[in-house]
C-alpha cells in the first residue's frame, strides 16, 4: 500500500520550533487532514499511513500549535486538533506536551473547549477521544507553560517554544515541580533525578549562535533542543555523568568545510555545577577535537562529531596519518561565538 505523503517532507529547520520559518507544506498537510476527516471511510485512510507519515503529520500539528500562539489565531489550533484526532493513535509524550499546551493556549485565547473537545471525538479513535477528555477536564491544573515543559522564547525569528527535558541523576530537584524526562513523558520521581531551571535567555542566545553559523559559507545547522553536559566533556569524574546547569541548548553544525560538529550553550551556577563556566570551558578547550570559551556565566562548547565511516570503513588505517590532523579543528570558530554571546551580555 502506497503512503499518500510519501513524497512529502520537511526541510531541516522545519523542525526548529525555536527559530520558527514559515513553510508551504503546512497548507498542503492541513489540506490532506481536512480532506481526510471529509471521507467516507476514515479509518481506511489511517490505515494508508507510515511511521513517516504519522511523524510527518505529528510535526505539522506542533507547528500550528506554535503559529497560532504567535498569531493569536483559534483557527489554527483546531487545525492542530483536527490532525491530532485523526492520527491512529497520541503517544503519552505528545499528549504531555504539546496537547496541553495547545489547551494552554486555546484558553488564553478563548476557544471553545467544550465544542472542541466533541469535535475532536467525532473524528478519534476512542483511545484517543478518552485521553483528550482527560486532558481537557485537567486544564485548570495547567497554570504556566513550564508545566507542558515548554519554554518561551523570543528570538530574530520572533516567538518560539523550546521542549525541555531532564536527567535523572542527583537528588538535588527531586521536588522540582518542571520535571519531565529525555523522552518528556511524565514520570514519578526517583532516588536520582535532576533537572534544569528553563532559562529562555540560554535558548535564545543559542538561536542567535546557531544563526551565526547558518550564516557562515558552507555550513547548515540543525533545530534547537534542550540538552545536559556530558562530564566526560570536560575529562571530570563526578558522581554521575552529567555536569548539572540551569538550562543547557544545543544543535549540530553541518560543514562543508571541515569536520561537522555540535554546539552546546549552557548557563553554570558554580554552587551547582561545582566549577565556574570559565574553568569548564578551559577544561573542555585543552582536550583533542574541541573549543570551548566563556563569557560570565554562559560556556559554550564546540565538539566535533566522530566519522563512524572514517572509524570502521575499508581503509587501512595509517599510524602516520595520526600526527597530521589538527587536534584543534574549531578553534577557528571561537571568535565567531565570543562574538555573539558578548552581544548577548
């Protein structure tokens, strides 16, 4: 059975919801939906899709989530309903998130949840139509945004939403009410957990960063996410492997230049994190394949991405060619971030 959106798909960036761009395939997906839920047989339709359809459509509907709180425009989040009623089936992470914060928004805006909560049980499954009715009835437990663990941002490319994640490591926020986990289903806290304070201020700054390299000849980015630091960065030994922030964003830098890379910006409270950013971006900066600098209490750290093909491909590996690489390839880059965080501050 042929999918009907197989020749479908968005660019990269679609999926920065952070650094929000307008793109023409979310008429032509909100098209297919409306046609869709028209049809004699809809379960025939659902059963016509793929996992890359159902991500597919799943992108669509949290990009009307965001456009309609940019644009303050009810029609926008029944269109994201609208999707949501006719996919198959909503995984808990969704529901969590990016549901609620549509309810979120929709009640700021004064949209009819009522009528919306029977519109959408006239197209779902009734799995899907059950979770919605809860998700409705527990709306007057939602009291801020962090609770559907989204973060607001304001960036060159104006409103944005940032998923927020945390680790389970240390005890130190296990009465943190902002918990959620690296998949952002809820879950009951355990003896070791931690996690960020958002900090919409790191996010957009690392918008600002990660515009900076899309600007630069050669080179693409990937979306923003909420991310940790990774103790093995630094050549730490902690009791856990994670170096504890406020908040922490990262993306990957695609080069056609050079080796590609990731990007990490992170805000470090030194009674926290136990070493002060200018200390963690020296110890990062003195190991092989790195850079990293700080600037007052935000780190950022470049690493570049191993060649798995390099590593375990045919060629023969030559001893001699270990002296000729370039143990420091990003350091090139370092002005360009200075640059952009001391703007910042």
């Amino acid at each position: 059975m042929t999918s009907p959106l197989a020749d479908l798909s968005y660019p990269s960036l679609a999926y920065d919801l952070v650094r929000y761009r307008e793109d023409a395939l979310d008429e032509t997906l909100w098209q297919f939906v409306a046609t869709s839920l028209e049809a004699d047989d809809i379960n025939a339709v659902r059963r016509q899709l793929d996992d890359d359809d159902l991500a597919l459509l799943t992108t669509f509907a949290r990009r009307r989530i965001v456009k309609a709180h940019r644009d303050h425009d009810v029609a926008l989040l029944v269109q994201a309903f609208d999707t949501y009623a006719f996919l198959p089936t909503l995984a808990a992470g969704e529901l969590v998130v990016w549901c609620n914060a549509g309810l979120f928004f929709g009640r700021d805006l004064g949209l009819d949840l009522e009528a919306l909560l029977e519109r959408f049980a006239a197209v779902a499954l009734a799995p899907t139509v059950e979770q919605m009715t809860i998700a409705v009835a527990s709306l007057d437990r939602l009291v801020s945004l962090d609770q559907c663990r989204l973060i607001e941002t304001n960036t060159a490319h104006g409103v944005g939403l940032l998923n927020t994640v945390a680790v389970r490591e240390t005890p130190a926020a296990m009465d943190d009410p902002i918990i959620g986990s690296t998949t952002t289903v809820a879950s009951s806290m355990s003896e070791f957990t931690a996690s960020y304070s958002p900090a919409s201020h790191v996010a957009n700054v690392a918008a600002a960063l990660a515009d900076a390299f899309e600007n630069e000849e050669g080179h693409a980015t990937t979306e923003l996410r909420h991310d940790q630091l990774l103790a093995a960065t630094f050549d730490l030994v902690t009791p856990g492997s994670l170096v504890p922030s406020r908040a922490c964003v990262s993306f990957h830098v695609d080069s056609e230049v050079g080796p590609s890379f990731t990007v990490a910006l992170a805000d470090i409270d030194p009674a926290l994190a136990g070493y002060r950013a200018e200390e963690l971006a020296d110890m990062a900066d003195d190991l092989v394949d790195q850079a990293a600098l700080a600037v007052g209490n935000l780190v950022a750290l470049l690493t570049v991405v191993p060649d798995f093909d390099d590593m375990f491909g045919d060629d023969v590996w030559d001893e001699s060619d270990e002296d000729e690489g370039d143990d420091d390839p990003l350091a090139v880059y370092l002005d360009l971030v200075r640059g952009v965080l001391e703007s910042a501050n």
